[in-house]
C-alpha cells in the first residue's frame, strides 16, 4: 500500500515513467512485509494519470539492491518489525522486469492478493500466532480446562476452526483444479482473523493476570506477541472491511457500494477530492 491510499490500493501514486528500455520508478510503500531480508519486491506503480485509476497501473519486479531503494523498518506495539516502509527514488528499472503488459498492473495485483488472502494449505507450519492446540495445552497447563466457561469458549473455538478448515479445504480442491483464487479467499480470510481474535479472547480467559508480566512461567508472556499482532492482520492483505464488500457484490451479490471516481481520469479525481 501508500501512506495516501491506505486500504484503497488503487488510489496508489507511485509513478513509473519510461525510458527507452527502462522504467524510471518514484514513490513510497508502506506496509511491506519482511523488506528488510528480502531481495526483490513487487511495486505496482502508476504509468498513466489521465485514466480511470485501475486501468493506469503496471506491475514491476523491484531488486532490493538497486541504487534509489531506501527501506526503513516499521515498530509494532508488540515489539517486532515485521512491516516496513519502501521509498522509490529513481530507481531504473529494465522493462524485463515489468509483470504482464503495461496497464495491467491491477490485474497482477489481484492476482497476489487472491493467494496472499488464501489460507487453504492448511499448513501450521506457516501459521501466523497461537493454535488451537497450543490454546488447549494452555488451559490443562493452568489447570482451567475442565472449567465450564473455559470449556464453552474452547468448544465454540474450535467450531469455528473446523469451519474454517472445511472452507480452506473447498480453496485448497479449486487451486488443485487450476483456478485462481476468487472470494472464497476473501472469506477465509475473515475467517482466519476473527479466529485470531477469538484465540486472543480465550486465551485472555485462561492466563489472566499472567499475560502482564514475564515471570518465567511456561506458555504464558509468550502469548502477548499473538495478543498484541492479532489487530494487525485484519488490515493484511486488504482490510476486513474490503473483504466484506468482496464477499457481498461477488459472492452475495448484493449493489455495489457507489464510486465516483470510477469512471474519471486518476488525476481528475485526485483533484476533486483536494477540494
């Protein structure tokens, strides 16, 4: 994303200006994930200001060592960095490195969001915070899992687990099958980030006063990293909010929300919302 489109992606400023066989890219990124380790990077920039602001769009592949690219970690709440800031400042670019035809960038960047909101592989290796498993290892470790409050909490968590392993298994049968991943992403990604909060919630049940301080004890201050993450990942990938209107124009099929600028020039409509 960018500091002046947040959650609207393409409202997004970074330009990419042509030069013979090479782009000529200038802009800033926020929000971008493990900056600091990777090697390349994905930039969809803004050829074109004078179309509609999703057909102006073009998609590069962005080495990280390129003379111009400055990345600058962000620090979380919970003590990590695991988001960083990427500013462009005429950083060249050879056009082989451009991903699909020029304006097509909207189209790429659907594309990875598609699979970065997918979470059919059902992997825990990959598993972003607490489990359900380490939840219920939690509860017999603080001696609360036959509580019955404890217990109703656990047993609606792991309904809602099943759920949504069944909807990711459903994802996981259309990418066997060759498709690209459609809303069904955007709804397991809902999914997975009220999971997330319910896991906080419970969690917040179990230990109590536990998760304040790091005494030493097992499984205990630990948790403050999913506690104080969890809020984070309803914007990844697209904010939960966005993915709602996903699932209700794509899936429900309800009316769209209105868009003004959807039909007017990118730069038209920058200036009419400056007034």
């Amino acid at each position: 994303s960018e500091p002046s489109a947040g959650s609207d992606l393409a409202s997004l400023t970074t330009r990419a200006v042509r030069d013979g066989d090479e782009w000529v890219l200038n802009g800033q990124k926020v929000w971008t994930s493990g900056a600091r380790f990777a090697e390349w990077g994905l930039a969809i920039t803004r050829h074109d200001f004078d179309v509609p602001k999703h057909k102006g769009m073009t998609a590069f592949m962005v080495p990280f060592n390129a003379p111009g690219v400055e990345v600058r970690a962000i620090k979380q709440m919970s003590g990590g960095a695991n988001f960083n800031e990427v500013f462009l400042t005429d950083v060249r670019i050879p056009d082989s490195l451009r991903l699909g035809p020029v304006g097509d960038g909207w189209k790429v960047a659907l594309t990875c969001l598609g699979f970065e909101r997918d979470h059919s592989s059902g992997s825990t290796s990959s598993h972003t915070g607490g489990t359900y498993k380490q939840v219920i290892a939690a509860a017999e470790w603080a001696g609360v899992s036959k509580d019955p409050i404890i217990r109703q909490s656990l047993a609606d968590l792991y309904i809602q687990h099943k759920v949504a392993q069944l909807t990711n298994r459903r994802a996981a049968a259309g990418l066997r099958a060759g498709q690209t991943p459609g809303p069904e992403g955007s709804l397991g990604k809902l999914m997975w980030t009220a999971n997330m909060t319910r896991i906080s919630n419970v969690i917040s049940q179990i230990l109590g006063t536990r998760l304040v301080a790091d005494n030493g004890e097992w499984g205990t201050y630990a948790w403050n990293e999913h506690i104080l993450g969890a809020p984070g990942y309803r914007i990844a990938g697209g904010s939960d909010e966005v993915q709602r209107n996903i699932v209700g124009e794509r899936v429900l099929g309800l009316p769209p929300e209105p868009r003004v600028d959807k039909d007017v020039a990118f730069s038209e409509a920058q200036r009419l919302a400056r007034k």
